[in-house]
C-alpha cells in the first residue's frame, strides 16, 4: 500500500486472469520506482508486494498536494481508459490519460472513441503505431538482462536443466497453441533432427485447457517419428530464464503476435533468434552478415527448416550471432531503458 499523496502515475490493471500486460506492469513498477517514478498499481490479479492504491483513494484524485504535479492514468485496455475518461471529463478530476496501444488490427469504432480521448498515446512498435490514426510515440518493451544473462558455463547449465550438456539445444518458448506456431516448430524438428544427431530440441510452455489436444497431438506425431527422446515437451518454469541458458539456438514461430519478448530474452541470454515476421520480431533482430538472427516468412515450415538449419550447421554463425544478441539487447531493449522513456512521456503530460 502507498498514501496516494505520494502517487503521480497510476498503473491501472482490470483483468485478474495473467496476461502479458499484466506482466508488463509487474515488471516496470519496480524499476520505475527505483528510478524515482512514482507509481502505483490499482486494481486485482496484482501481487501484494507491488506498491498500490485502493478504490476508496480515487476520492483524493480530486485534491493535489501543494506543488504536485497532475496525476497521470496510464491505461493500456479499453477498459481502463473509459473510467479515466469519466473522472477527468464528468467528474473533473485533475488527471490526464495515457494509453499504450499493442494491438495490430483495425480498431472498432469504441476503441477508436476512446483512444481520441487520451491526451497522448503510446505504441509498442511500428507496426502497432501503423493502425493508430491519432499522434503517438513508439516505445519498445524491454526485459530484465540481469536477470536473463549468458550462463558460466553451458553445459552445467544444461545438466542443471536434465539435459545432455553433449547435446546441442534449440528451443521454442510460449504458450502450446496454433496463434503461436508450436507445430510449426514441431515439424521442422521433425525434418532437421533425424540428420543432425547432436541436437535436441525443447519446447517450453503451458497448453490451457482448450489446447491440451493440440498439444497431445504434437506429442503423438513426435512419437511416431522416433524423436521422444530428442524433441522435449518441459511445461511451464517460472525460472525461464535458466532454460534459456541451456539453449544454442531460439526459435520463435508464431504465426501472431502482439508484440512478443521471447526473442528478447532469448538474446539477452547471448542466443542467436530466428523469427517469423510477425509481432515486433523484425524490430527486435538484426539481420544481415553482423546481425543476431534471421526474420523468415509467417506460416512456413520450409523457411523455418533452411534457416534454422543453417545456424544448426554452422557453429561459427551461431556464436558470433549469439554474441551480438547480447550487446544488442542490453543495449536497446533494457527493462530500465523503456521505463525512461516512459517517464520523458509522464513529465511531458504534467
């Protein structure tokens, strides 16, 4: 809890079921804070540590404390922009609303409404700020590098993991569903393996309910090519990040996506990323002779196979690019990095 005399951003979140804005707010609050931002969270499906307000604290949103500055809302769903717009505008609260738009689609005629009553917004890539039809400022996600680093030493990392530290790893991290090309990654495995004896593959992530099929029938098919042993369904680790450690190559294969930070974190871990062009993806990589990876087409295994494939093939490519991919990383995409520039946006509202 914080005395919302002491709060000049709310960070609202409406929907209790995780999703990745709700880890996004997870993530940021802390740095924000410690980089002096005053912030705080409002609203359920939030853990307790984070700093928070309380419904009963809006009533003081209509007071400012001598020489503070004007609170500001930033909303990042429809439905927290529409009580903002009923604070400041009915009730004549001191607020100003700031929403961060991820969606890549043309919005609704309401979303449309809502997003021209902001006072500024927010894109999380280009391609985002391509469907905005309203000003805004892109500002990319970024993730923890501390957090996700280049392991000591790989193989222990892999062994730490219960893998072969003799085996080479390639990896597709996510959830288990169609959106995020899980059988993409599958049936290429399945054509790459059976010629490359030294490499395994894992994939990481949770199958919900109404994917749990999908997922058993990727596990069948695995089977009955004979690589349940070399291609590894590992569920869902809230220490991700020691997975990346004992990867030699990511995959992401989605054939959607909003924005997507597996690539990021894969990279932060000095892993080079190949990644169809979906999301954010062709943001985050370099390409090219000096890059960290490769974009390759939505929707093809072919393409997914001759790239990765490739970087299978070639270990110098491989480390070069996975060493980039670090560098890179840290120095565009650190979770500190974007709560600056949040905070240009914030002081330019007040």
């Amino acid at each position: 809890m914080v005395a919302i005399r002491d709060v000049e951003i709310i960070a609202p979140n409406f929907k209790r079921r995780l999703s990745g804005v709700t880890s996004t707010i997870i993530q940021l609050i802390p740095v924000q804070r410690a980089l002096g931002q005053k912030v705080a969270a409002f609203g359920p499906g939030l853990p307790a540590h984070l700093p928070h307000i309380r419904y009963r604290d809006l009533v003081a949103l209509w007071w400012r404390p001598k020489g503070q500055r004007v609170r500001v809302w930033h909303a990042r769903r429809n439905i927290e922009m529409l009580p903002a717009i009923l604070m400041r505008d009915l009730l004549r609260m001191p607020l100003r609303i700031l929403f961060t738009s991820a969606s890549q689609r043309r919005h609704t005629g309401w979303t449309k409404w809502l997003i021209s009553r902001m006072d500024h917004v927010i894109a999380v890539s280009s391609k985002t700020a391509d469907y905005l039809t309203v000003p805004n400022t892109v500002i990319l996600h970024g993730i923890d590098t501390q957090r996700f680093s280049r392991p000591i030493d790989k193989a222990a990392a892999k062994r730490l993991r219960g893998l072969d530290a003799g085996q080479k790893i390639v990896g597709c991290f996510g959830r288990v569903r169609h959106q995020k090309g899980t059988d993409l990654f599958v049936d290429a495995m399945i054509r790459l393996l059976p010629e490359r004896p030294d490499w395994s593959a894992v994939v990481a992530g949770r199958a919900t309910s109404k994917h749990v099929e999908f997922e058993n029938a990727l596990k069948a098919r695995v089977k009955a090519a004979g690589l349940s042993d070399r291609i590894l369904f590992v569920g869902e680790h809230t220490d991700i990040n020691e997975w990346y450690r004992a990867l030699d190559l990511f995959v992401a294969p989605q054939r959607w996506e909003g924005f997507g930070l597996t690539p990021l974190e894969a990279m932060a871990t000095g892993v080079p990323v190949i990644a169809t062009d979906v999301g954010a993806f062709p943001e985050l990589l370099v390409t090219g002779a000096d890059g960290t990876g490769e974009i390759i087409p939505r929707d093809s295994v072919d393409a997914m196979c001759a790239a990765t494939g490739r970087f299978m093939d070639d270990d110098e490519l491989r480390l070069s690019a996975g060493s980039r991919a670090r560098l890179h990383a840290c120095d565009k995409f650190s979770i500190e990095g974007e709560a600056q520039r949040l905070g240009e946006v914030y002081r330019s509202l007040q």
